[in-house]
C-alpha cells in the first residue's frame, strides 16, 4: 500500500479524533437537550458520510495508479517488442508512418499522428510549432 510519510514529512490522520465526552447539558431544558443531540447525531453523520467518500476516492486512486503503471509496463514491453517494425505514432502506437510522415513535437520530440495531435501557434512568438495536443494544454 502507501507510506505514512510523504514528500512534505508526515501526513496528517485520515480519521478524525473520536467525539469528545458529550458536554453536561443537566442544565438545559429537555427540549434543548434533544435539539443539541439532533446536532451531534447529524455531525457524526456527516462525518461517517465523508469518511466513507474519502475511503472511496482513496480506491479510486490506486486503481487508477494501477491501470496507469500496466499501461506503461505495455507501452515498454510493446517497443522493445518492436523496435524493428516501421515507424509508428509514438501517442497511439498504431499508425505506422512512410518516410517523411507524421509530425515531431518540438517539446519532447515524439513523432505522432495526426489524429493523436497537431500544428499550434503559440503566441509568445507568433510562430507555428509542432506540439502535441495535450502536452500543449498540460503546459498551460
């Protein structure tokens, strides 16, 4: 699973601290009692509700990072699998390129297809580049 300790030290507790002892309400009305332990009863909801949601984003992630790290495991084992084949789309690795086709990113030097990216003008200098799609706008 995951260490205790992140890049920045410690992380905090997950898990709120246990509800202290219920404050001595003898000297409220019965109404006001039951008014106050309505209160609580909705906090300790909510917070069960909150915790439960972020017990699900928590498995929601590391199933992500999980798909994440196979795709890469195939990316990897699928180029040195084919590093005698025909040039292909670096992004999809399904299109395959004649000489001189595709495009080369300016930014990380991947040869993509034209469906995985194109030509945007960036404006700090009013000239066309090559850039891939999405690695333009993760930049921004």
């Amino acid at each position: 699973m995951s260490s205790a300790v992140g890049p920045r030290g410690p992380r905090p507790p997950t898990v709120p601290p246990p509800m202290q002892e219920l404050p001595d309400l003898s000297h409220l009305t019965e109404e006001e009692r039951n008014i106050i332990m309505a209160v609580m009863d909705r906090q300790k909801e909510e917070e069960e509700k909150e915790e439960a949601m972020l017990k699900r984003l928590h498995q929601q992630f590391e199933s992500y990072k999980e798909q994440v790290r196979k795709i890469g495991e195939e990316a990897r084992r699928y180029q040195g699998e084919h590093k005698d084949d025909a040039p292909t789309c670096g992004i999809c690795h399904k299109t395959k390129f004649a000489d001189g086709c595709g495009h080369l990113c300016s930014y990380c030097r991947t040869k993509f297809c034209a469906r995985c990216g194109g030509r945007v003008s960036l404006r700090s200098n009013n000239e066309d580049k090559v850039v891939r799609i999405h690695a333009f706008f993760s930049m921004i």
